[in-house]
C-alpha cells in the first residue's frame, strides 16, 4: 500500500499527548508526503477522515557523542485535525 511510504510513525511525546485531547494528532512523516496523500493515508489505516493536515518540519540540531559532533533529527511532522466525535487509539 501506499500508506507506508507517507506514515513514518505516531510521535508520542508530551506535547503531542496534550493536543490529543483536542482531537489533534501528530505523526511523523517522510520528506515528499503531501497533505492529500496524509489524509488518504490516515483514513486507509486508521478509517477516520481527517478535517485538516498540517505539515510542520522539524530541525535537525547539533550533538556531541562521546566528544564527536553529529547531527540529530531533521524531517517532517504532520499535525492531524479530527472531528469531535472522531478518535485514534494506538496500542
């Protein structure tokens, strides 16, 4: 399906704990993902039709490991608007 190649993986962090009570969901994203194909994605894996996407980035930051400088991070996060009655569960 083409649901896998635009769903990277729910992004379960405090802050996105928090918009969920709105009916707001967060997912982080592959680089080419669109709007249309994040709505078609949600509803053919989690059969809820979302009323609106986002697309947020994210930065890629700076770490030192050991003594050794990287880069962490970097990408996509989509922040998906459900209506009221509507909810996703992941387990």
């Amino acid at each position: 399906m083409a649901n896998i190649k635009i769903i990277k993986k729910p992004r379960v962090t405090e802050k996105a704990s928090l918009v969920a009570e709105q009916n707001v969901y967060t997912f982080e994203v592959f680089e080419n993902a669109n709007k249309t194909e994040i709505k078609k994605a949600i509803f053919g894996m989690y059969k809820v039709k979302p009323v609106k996407v986002n697309i947020v980035p994210i930065t890629k930051k700076e770490i030192f490991v050991k003594g050794k400088a990287g880069t962490k991070g970097g990408g996509k996060k989509a922040l998906v608007y459900l209506k009221a009655g509507d909810k996703i569960e992941f387990v």
